[in-house]
C-alpha cells in the first residue's frame, strides 16, 4: 500500500523525503541524495511498463492542441492500474507526487484500496510563487499567474506529465480526500524542525513500525537542513535541478515574498485563495 508524500511544487516535499528516506534507509557511506532516492516520483514511467506505452508528443499532435489536450489526459486512465502494480509487493511504498489527489476526465488519481495514507505538505503560495520563479526560471508575474491556472500541467522528474492544477485546487484534492493523513505547513516545519518531523515519524508509525528515537532525529535533521543539502548538491550536483536551474537547494525561506513580490502580485494571490490562506493562518 501507499503512502504519498504529496504537495504542490516548492512546497518542502523534497526537505521531507530527504529526513524520511536517510532516518529509515539510512546506510553507512551513502549520502542523502542517494537515499532520497528510495521515495521516488509518480507517475514514473517505470510504474506503467507493460500498462500504457507512452510516446512523445508527434508533430501532428503539437501542432493541433485537442489532440494535445488529449493526449496529456490519457495517463490519467492509468493511475490506478500503475498502482495495484506497485502494491503487488504487499509492503509499503512512499511515493513522491506533485499531481492533484483528484479525478480528471473521470479518473481517480489513487483509492482506497491503493492508498495506506498521505503527508501533505502546504506552503504560503506567496513564498511557492517567489520559490517557483526561480526554479523555473520565469518571471514573478509568471510564476504567480501559474500558481493560479487550474488547469496547469508540467512534467515533472520522471518525465511524465503531472496534473498539478492550480496551488488552491491541488490543496483542496489531498486534504478533502478521505484517507488517514497529515498536513503539515512548511512554515511550522521550518520553525520547529524537529517537533514536526517527529510528528511524521508517528504518522508512519501507525502503519508499519518503527523506531523512533530523539538522538537519531537530531542526526538525521543534521544531515538533512538546508544548508548540508546545498552544501551536497554544490559537491554532488542534484538529480532532480532542472537544467536551467541555477540551485534547486536555493534558500528555503519563509517570508522571502516580502521583499520580492510586488503589491499587485500579492493582492492577486491573497484574493484568489483568501480562505484557504485564512483557513491555514497565512491571512
């Protein structure tokens, strides 16, 4: 069974499965990037070999965009299918994804019968937008206008299409889904670290059994803060920076939209998801 460790881009998912994967998957002489490979990203184009052959786009198809808009749909037939395969192992599997937890053209992103459980993670949009511009390398007007299309697809790491819809929407999808989860704020995150990655620890616990020990935390958040993962990746390079990034391990700040946004791309984001914002005390 799944359990997904889900939230909308720029949004703490990878600071978390970096602590989660080397506190269970921890191995003398690995580093964390190689451990945070152990939670990998769906859909990944492995999880659908033998269900769905998936094709580049063909020029006929860039060119005409219903048969586009078409073709982005089909994976979504697939998801479930991809996931009663993962779950033929009868064990646990953490799974990484940016998608929206619900159903497009018909079709259930996960199910029950699929799912174990889910830690959403949630960060103020107006930190997401100033994060994601420099990600993608785009404009602050752009990442914002981004953040509020609800219709946004982008490929993620395993190369894939994800639905990711608007920041809004992608929140709405986990949290109102009826699985057993944990929605943590990266700002709460940020400011008691180890507090809330016990907190992450206990969740899993419920589901398989771990041990769960102070110390080790401690290490484990040593290992895992923003600066020793910018430190690995200035060493290591980073498997998941997109080739135009400059630094995927950037800052990782909590209030940096102060000083980078403007007040009308601000007063954009805070009226388009004013009571979701007021709901999690970012308003």
């Amino acid at each position: 069974m799944i359990i997904w460790i889900a939230s909308y881009p720029r949004s703490g998912n990878t600071w978390v499965r970096s602590f989660l994967s080397t506190y269970l998957y921890f191995k003398k002489g690995n580093t964390v990037f190689e451990n945070i490979k152990k939670i990998i990203n769906f859909p990944n184009i492995n999880h659908f070999d033998g269900i769905f052959e998936i094709n580049e786009f063909s020029e006929e198809e860039l060119k005409d965009k219903k048969k586009k808009d078409k073709k982005k749909f089909e994976i979504s037939k697939y998801w479930i299918s991809a996931q009663e395969k993962i779950n033929l192992n009868k064990e646990i599997t953490f799974l990484k994804t940016h998608n929206f937890g619900g159903s497009l053209e018909g079709n259930d992103f996960s199910n029950s019968e699929n799912t174990l459980g889910l830690i959403y993670l949630v960060r103020d949009p107006r930190s997401v937008a100033v994060s994601n511009a420099y990600h993608n390398n785009i404009s602050f007007d752009k990442s914002v206008d981004d953040l509020l299309d609800e219709k946004i697809f982008a490929t993620n790491d395993g190369n894939l299409l994800e639905f990711r819809s608007s920041w809004k929407v992608n929140y709405l999808s986990w949290k109102n889904r009826a699985y057993p989860k944990l929605i943590l704020r990266y700002e709460d995150l940020h400011a008691d670290t180890f507090k809330n990655f016990k907190k992450i620890l206990n969740f899993v616990n419920d589901f398989q059994k771990i041990d769960i020990d102070d110390v080790k935390i401690k290490q484990t958040m040593n290992l895992c803060d923003m600066k020793s993962l910018s430190k690995l990746e200035d060493s290591q390079g980073f498997h998941e920076k997109l080739f135009n990034e400059e630094k995927f391990f950037r800052k990782g700040l909590v209030d940096e939209w102060k000083s980078k946004l403007e007040e009308h791309q601000i007063k954009k984001i805070e009226e388009a998801f004013y009571k979701e914002m007021k709901e999690l005390k970012y308003l």
